[in-house]
C-alpha cells in the first residue's frame, strides 16, 4: 500500500512540476536544424519553396545563398548524408576539380543571364570531368548525347568533340539551359528534363496534373533516376557551396586560364607545345576536345590554347621554323589489300613512320579504318619518336549498352579490341551478348 501512495505521489509532482519547466524554457528535445559549423544562411528551408517565385534578378547575384531554390526533405538529406559518409572520397574529387572550372562556368552563366548555382550539375553529371563518358556515350563535362551536341552548335567529327571543351560545352550548356527554363518555368522541373528529357517531363506533368517536381517524385511517371537526379543536385550544391563545414577539405588547384593563338593548317601538338616552351600534355589538358595529335585540318584557322603566359613565347619560336622543316599530314582510309610498306612509299615516309605515329602494335592495318600519315614533299626523313605522342596508348575504361544485333566481334571491331580483351574484362559475359547489356570496355581515348 505504502509503494502505491509512493509512486502516486510521484506521478503527481511531475505533472505539477511540468509547467515550471516550460516555463523556465525547457523544452522536449528535438532536432536542431543549425548543423554545428553550417552559417544560417546556407541551410535551406525545409518547407516546400517550389513555388517560390524563380525569376532571375541580376542585381542579386551577390547577396543570395543560392541561386536556385533549395529544399532540406528527406530526400535531400539523404544525399547528404550519402555524400558525407560513403561517398565522400569521390565527392572530395569532384570538388577538387570543380576548382578549376566552375569560375570560368560561372561567368558562362551570368553572362547568359542564367543562375550561377547551374554550374554545379556539371558536378553531379561528371565531376567536371571534360573526358567523362557515359554508358548511352554521353560525353564531357555536361554529358552531352551526340544529337543534343550538335543541336547546340558543338562539332563532333574524327578530329575533334566540342563536348568536352570546358568553355564551348558550357555555352552550349547555358542554352539548353534556358530552353529548358523557357519551357517549364521552374529550374526543378527544367533540371529534371535536362536529365530525363523534356518530352518524359512534359507527359509526367500532363499525367500528375500538376507542374510541381515534388509530386512528380511521387508519381511513377518518371524514373528512378530522375526522382533522385534534384535531390542529388541540392545535395551537391549546398556542399559545394560550404565544404569546410560539411568536412571536406577546400582545393588548391588553380583556375582553368589560358592564352589562344591562331594555327593555319594542320599542325602537330608536340610541335605547338615545344614551340611553347610546355608539354605535349599540357596542350592536350588545355584542348581536351582534340581527339588526334594534330590540329584538324578542315579548319583554315583553329583556334587553340596556350598555358597563360606562353603566347609570346610561342609566337618567336613558330614563326622562326621553317616551312619546309614543318611535317604534312593526310588522313587515309585503309583499303583492301593496303600495307604499311605500300603506304610509306605513297606518301613519301617510312612504315615505322605511320605504325608509330598511330600507335600500332603490329605492321598490320585493318580495312575500313583511318590512319594519320606523315608527308615530306622534299623526301627527306624526319624523327618521328619526338612527335609520336604518348597520348595515343592512354585508355579509359567505359561502360558500354549493347545495341540490338550487336555482338562481340562486331562490338570489339568497332572498338580496336579483341573478343578475348572484351571476355577478360566481364568475367563469365558468355559467347553472346543481348540488346540493352551493360559490359565493360577499355578503349583509346582519343576514339571517345
């Protein structure tokens, strides 16, 4: 009897004492959204602000946080946490690079009269990588597919791909951008499009009757993907915008800046590069969207850049070599029947020459296929080791879809491999492949 007046007793004075206690500001626990470290002006709302007004005001370009509005949901905070834990050491990578590219893209956008914080889709398309590739072959810091490329004006032929050029992929970029926009009137929805299509994105609206990404998300008229493609974005962003306090550490690397010179006829990198006084590799750092070692020749006058500061430079010591010590180049479609032997002697050089120059391994050559071939109208031989360029044996693993009626002979003919390279890199792939397949391949990647 005396335990239960006890405990009645108790019970009693806590629910006295409760109120006092609200009183004296003592509240049930709860989460704190001020994330230790994290200013208040970088933590977005947690309510839906997809309605907010997103007309872009230029005078405020300075003093806004974000951009683009944000939302802290679940779904975001999740990605959070993805990229802080698991994720961490690629996103470490991406911010390391983005150091580089995201000034220049920034005032990419700004001249466009676009939000800044776009930038930062290129950070979850590719880790601003200008030699990312896809496994639909999207290529390029914005992950261009070929048709959208060149709808926005980007060259994509043997020589060159204009989607992996940091500075015209991202003009391309800010127009696909505010077609987008101009289409949907909301940056979510514009996003979403920009990753699923704009044609998925316009049923999925029609569908939902509704123009909010929110309820999209909910629906099943969108893919996986794309429901995770904005909170994936928000995510990024609002990291990238304070790294420190997310735990990531801030990059060194300096900015991408660059002279330009004009180069009239084809013209081979190592050649620019030593007359620039820099690498070989630094020009093709510098020019990522030459596919061959040599500036393409159905472009009177390209354009191409220079490490800052080496214009000058470059300038005195093209112009004093002579023209006659400077080598000709011709592309040539291997026939049926061709040799190494018999095109040396077409062209006026030496098999080990063009075996060199291509990066061959063998003194076979495949029909159907292109070579570059050095020519010297006054017959005198040049040393090619110093102009074989390295690039030429560096690969890149992709992952590639099987198309339908593909198989493995065809598929490693396109791609310059073996049926056994294609077996030994997808362990157990069997003798055949099917339509929609995703297998690995290691490919030049000046063939990307």
């Amino acid at each position: 009897m005396r335990y239960k007046f006890v405990i009645i007793f108790l019970m009693v004075s806590a629910f006295i004492a409760l109120p006092f206690a609200y009183a004296a500001g003592e509240s049930p626990a709860s989460p704190s959204r001020n994330q230790p470290g994290i200013p208040s002006e970088y933590i977005p709302p947690k309510e839906d602000i997809a309605q907010v007004d997103e007309a872009i005001d230029e005078s405020s370009f300075e003093v806004k946080q974000y951009h683009i509005p944000m939302i802290l949901n679940d779904s975001v905070e999740n990605h959070l946490e993805y990229f802080k834990t698991r994720g961490r050491d690629v996103f470490q990578r991406w911010l390391d690079r983005s150091a580089r590219y995201i000034p220049l893209m920034k005032e990419i956008f700004k001249e466009k009269n676009l939000p800044e914080d776009l930038v930062y889709v290129a950070m979850i398309e590719s880790g601003f990588n200008p030699y990312a590739v896809s496994w639909a072959k999207a290529v390029g810091p914005w992950q261009f597919m070929p048709a959208t490329g060149k709808n926005y004006g980007l060259k994509i032929d043997w020589w060159i791909d204009e989607r992996k050029d940091p500075v015209k992929s991202t003009h391309a970029a800010a127009e696909h951008f505010k077609d987008l926009y101009n289409l949907f009137g909301s940056w979510p929805l514009a996003l979403a499009s920009y990753n699923a299509g704009a044609g998925k994105v316009q049923r999925a609206v029609l569908r939902t009757r509704s123009e909010d990404f929110w309820d999209l998300k909910a629906s099943r008229y969108i893919r996986k993907e794309t429901k995770n493609y904005i909170p994936k974005y928000m995510a990024a962003t609002i990291i990238a915008k304070n790294p420190e306090a997310y735990g990531f550490a801030l990059s060194t690397i300096e900015p991408f800046q660059y002279d330009e010179v004009e180069i009239n006829g084809m013209t081979d990198l190592r050649l620019i590069a030593r007359s620039a006084g820099c690498t070989y590799e630094e020009i093709k750092e510098m020019n990522p969207e030459l596919k061959r070692w040599i500036t393409p020749p159905d472009i009177t006058s390209y354009v191409i850049r220079l490490p800052k500061g080496t214009k000058q430079t470059f300038l005195t010591n093209f112009e004093a070599i002579p023209a006659d010590q400077k080598i000709r180049w011709e592309r040539h479609l291997v026939g049926k029947g061709d040799t190494l032997t018999a095109l040396a002697k077409q062209y006026n050089t030496t098999p080990e020459a063009i075996r060199d120059i291509n990066g061959l391994k063998k003194n076979r050559v495949t029909p159907g296929k292109h070579l570059i071939v050095p020519v010297d109208t006054n017959g005198s031989t040049h040393d090619m080791s110093t102009l074989a360029p390295e690039q030429a044996g560096k690969r890149q693993q992709i992952l590639y879809r099987v198309r339908r009626g593909e198989t493995l002979w065809k598929i490693a003919k396109d791609h310059e491999v073996t049926v056994s390279d294609i077996k030994e890199w997808n362990r157990g792939i069997g003798r055949s492949v099917r339509a929609g397949q995703k297998i690995k391949l290691v490919v030049n990647v000046d063939q990307i």
